[in-house]
C-alpha cells in the first residue's frame, strides 16, 4: 500500500487520501466494523474517504490513530490482492438483479468507440458483476465499480444533458450507475431500469447502498413490469394528513393547530437534519442556524431538536387554533401579534408569546440576519422522512416548501412548561438581545482551516482567499453560497478531481476560480478542490449572512 495521506477538512473531519478506490474500500469496510464513540459518518469515494466526528467527543489526533490502526488491519490483504482486495471480499454478498431495457440514446455511440458490436457491448455489460462502491451526488445514485474492462476507459460526454430521465442505466469514468431521479448529467446512457433505485416507502429507501453486489440483465422490450407502478409524488412529499387546505367545521373539536396565511419567500421545516446517512447518499441537511433554532424551542419549552419553521427574509404570517406558545428568534424583524378583534397585542422577537384562538402573528422584513425561526411550544404533530422533519431542497427530502393555506396541527404541550395560558401575548421566558447580525453592506470575517485541496492552487492562492473580500451573489441559498472576487483563485493542477466527501462549510472553487461556500443543503460529493473549511463556530453565522454583504476569511490553525 502507497503512503496515505491524512489531509483536513476542516475542524470536524479528515479526509484519508489513498491510492485507488479498492484500498478505499477495503479500508471502509474495516472502518465501518471498528466505528469508536464520537464519528459521525464515513464518505468513501473514488480514491478518499472522509471521516466526520464530533470535536467534543473525540479529538482529531484521535480519529487519525484509529485510521491508521484500520490501514495496519487492511494493508496486508490490499499488499496480497491489490487489484481486487474489497471485489473479492463481496463475492459472499447477495447480488441485486437490475433488468434493463439496453435502448439507450449512447447505446450505439458507445459500441463505436469501444469498437464493439451492439450486441456483444450488452453481453459485457451484463456478463459481469459489480460493486457498489460509493453514493454521489443524489439520494440513490451510487457508483457501481468492477464490471468489464472495456468500460473503464469511457469517458463522460462533451456536453452534459440538462435532464436525464429517472431509471437511466449509465457509465462513464470507470463506473455504472442508475440515476434514480430526473437530472442533469453527463454519463453515456445505455438503457433504462423499471426499477425505482430510491423509494421512501421503502426500508431502506435506496436499492443499493455501498457494499452490494449488483449484476445487469436483459429485460426484453414487450416485458411488461406490472408489480412497480408508476408513482408521480416527488420524493419526500408527505402525505394528505401532513398538507391540509381546511379548517374543521366551527365548534367542532380540535386539536391546536397553526395555518399559513403567507408564506414569505421561502418557508421550511427544519430540524438537527439527518447525520449519519451518508450510505443512503442523503446529506446532514438542517436548520442553517442552529444555534437560534434551538433559543426559539428554549423560549417555548421544547427539547433543542424539535422542528421549527425555518423563515428567509421574513414576511411569514400565521394564525393558530386553540391556545399557543410561540417565540421567534434568528435575524433581526419586527414581530407583530394581532386579536380577531383587530387590537395590536404586545410582542416582540426573542420573548415567549402566548396566543389565543383566532390570533395572528406576522414576521416582517428582516432587516439584519436573513432567517428566523419560529418554534412552537409541543412542536408540530408532522411525520419525519428518515427521521427528520428538515427540508433538503437539494436532494427534495423531507415536506415541501410551505404555502398559503397550509394547516399543521400541534403536539400536546408539556405539563411544565411554565407558561400560562393567560390573555397577554408576552410569556414568562425572554432571551436576550440577539448578537450582530450582518447587514447587506458589512464584511464579516469567517475563521476557516486551510485545506484539504489547497496544494491544487497556484502559490499564494491561500493568502489572495484571505486578503481579499468576496461578495455574496444573489446565486446563494440553503445549498450554497455563491461568492465572488476581483481576483479569481488559478489552479496549478488543471487535471479533473476524483469525486469525493465534502462538508458543511466546504469552500469549493470551480473552474472559474470563484468558490462556492457550501451550506446545509450541499451535495454528498462533489469533483472541485476544496481550498479550505469554515470553522465550526462560524456555521450559525453562514446562514445569516444576506445577498450584497462581503466576506473575509482568516486562517486558524485546528
């Protein structure tokens, strides 16, 4: 086995650089078996494996002892069988049959260039095994190594398509896949699968996760698939019990509920998110400041993770059924609570707030920060997508986007809350002043961990990332913050990246030398160097920081 490398990522994570996607493998799958308190999840990808922790639990020096003591475990069956040392482990595994219908658009293109026939191209294809290796860019797209050698020196096309429909079998740069959902991609299509690769009704919701073995089969053209209907929900829309559009009848009894009367421009369900389920290629995900969500549930007597709405810009407007306990925390807007009568009661950000039936509440335009979070005292008796009520907007896991009308009834609030149900907005608990939130004209300084990439940046592209300011384009939301600068970060190292595990945090600089600031929302992988990582400490602050502010960054040590 090759020197690996241990190169940071940040102060939460390290990424293992090896020599070739088996050892990866074979070193994940010793990991995956000796997981110590403290790591969060593992990331395989084509040739690195990124480990997240929690700092708290366990310290970084730490992580990297048990890493090496996984590599001493590998390296002798790696130094045996180099080639095929994770392939062959797998042969034990059960193998997931996928029929296709091989009618591809590539199909023939592809049989050119590997100067095979049409039908012997299909044969090589499903003559083989494969292992799924690593998950990408989506929930149920995993990269399927091995396979016949032909295919390995496939490239992926000049020019990606901007839809590639859901179920498409593909290959390109050493892999197949299946893409499990309508997407943009640049892979060459070779058929199409009636299978649903990513279904949330079922357990586990992906077909294949890393570690399976996978072998294609000829599905014949008149076969007909009666047994998997064709279902047109989005993934992670819920069900009609989670989206109501009307009140029960008056004098009917109720549960306590609160409906929508205006959105604002982007209202979502948020919690801690999904950490952990990097095998299903989901994200974290997650409300974006973390740190006033769990203030808001403070105020109403709520357990730091229950759910909240999580508002942009303001402008939210609801009315609750039966008696309420509310608080509103994050950037800076006014609060307003209005009776059926039409009087102003009192209220106020940061303050519990209790209303009565028929009350409304409206969070105006923020004028510092750009999210608030609106927590309600039970939290909202919604059902969670693999454990969480958060809104992935960019895998599409988890409730929509929330819209007028929209009716959401309320858990049983907590025997001790310690708030009255008495006729004042203002409730017994208060949290103090917020801290600066950044307005559109300041420059906020974000502390960042040099690396894991930077040695693919000409020299002093770490100083240029430090001495000058980037502004934050109108490009930017809950996946990523979309920066730009006078100067552009230049790459010494032009050749393209393997794909592999990035963070919340990830400073990512494209071709055009403009980085791209990952948030909550980022995907799983990604194939552009990552110059260096946004400090812990300054995640809350990332999700506050509005379109037009300007951003500088200061290198700390881990």
């Amino acid at each position: 086995m090759s020197h690996p490398r241990f190169l940071p990522a940040g102060d939460a994570a390290l990424l293992l650089e090896l020599h070739s996607l088996d050892v990866v493998l074979a070193v994940f799958q010793v990991a995956s078996r000796t997981l110590p308190s403290g790591i969060v999840d593992l990331v395989p990808a084509a040739r690195t494996l990124l480990v997240q922790f929690d700092p708290v639990a366990i310290e970084g020096a730490a992580v990297k002892v048990w890493l090496q003591h996984c590599l001493k475990n590998t390296e002798e069956a790696v130094r045996k069988h180099p080639a095929t040392a994770f392939t062959d482990s797998m042969m034990s595994t059960p193998c997931i049959e996928i029929p296709v219908h091989y009618n591809g658009e590539d199909l023939d293109a592809v049989a050119e260039t590997l100067h095979l026939g049409r039908d012997e191209l299909i044969e090589r294809h499903t003559g083989t095994d494969f292992v799924a290796a690593f998950a990408g860019f989506a929930p149920g797209f995993v990269y399927l190594a091995g396979g016949d050698p032909c295919f390995h020196r496939l490239r992926r096309r000049q020019s990606p398509r901007t839809r590639v429909p859901a179920g498409s079998v593909a290959a390109a740069g050493g892999f197949s896949a299946v893409y499990p959902s309508d997407s943009p991609g640049g892979w060459q299509l070779l058929g199409v699968t009636p299978l649903k690769m990513w279904d949330l009704d079922r357990q586990p919701p992906a077909l294949v996760q890393p570690g399976c073995r996978v072998r294609f089969c000829v599905l014949p053209a008149k076969t007909r698939i009666i047994s998997l209907p064709v279902d047109v929900t989005p993934a992670g829309t819920p069900g009609p019990e989670c989206r109501k559009k009307t009140l029960p009848p008056e004098g009917s009894e109720q549960k306590r509920s609160i409906q929508i009367l205006k959105p604002g421009m982007q209202t979502l369900f948020q919690d801690f998110g999904r950490p952990g389920k990097a095998l299903l290629g989901v994200s974290p995900s997650g409300a974006l400041d973390q740190a006033s969500m769990m203030q808001a549930n403070y105020l109403v007597s709520n357990p730091p993770e229950a759910a909240v709405l999580e508002n942009a810009g303001g402008g939210l407007e609801i009315v609750v059924h039966g008696r309420v306990v509310v608080a509103v925390t994050g950037a800076v807007a006014p609060v307003a609570v209005t009776r059926p009568s039409g009087m102003r009661a009192p209220a106020a950000a940061g303050h519990a707030l209790v209303l009565g039936e028929g009350d409304t509440l409206r969070i105006g335009t923020v004028r510092a920060g750009v999210r608030c979070y609106l927590a309600v005292q039970g939290g909202f008796d919604v059902a969670k997508v693999l454990g969480s009520l958060s809104t992935d907007v960019l895998a599409h896991i988890g409730p929509p986007m929330l819209r007028t009308g929209d009716l959401f009834h309320l858990n049983a609030a907590p025997a001790d809350s310690g708030h009255p149900l008495q006729s004042q907005a203002l409730g017994g608990r208060s949290a103090p002043a917020p801290a600066h939130m950044p307005e559109p004209d300041d420059v906020v300084v974000l502390d960042i961990v040099l690396g894991p990439r930077l040695d693919w940046f000409r020299p002093g592209a770490g100083t240029l990332l430090q001495q000058q300011c980037w502004q934050v384009t109108p490009q930017s939301n809950r996946v990523g913050m979309r920066l730009s600068g006078a100067k552009p970060l230049l790459r010494q190292q032009v050749q393209e990246l393997p794909s592999e595990g990035t963070v919340m945090g990830a400073i990512q600089v494209p071709a055009n030398g403009q980085p791209v600031l990952f948030l909550a929302d980022h995907p799983l992988t990604g194939g552009y160097p990552v110059i260096a990582v946004v400090h812990r400490r300054h995640h809350n602050l990332l999700g506050q920081i509005p379109v037009g502010a300007q951003v500088r960054f200061n290198a700390v040590s881990v």
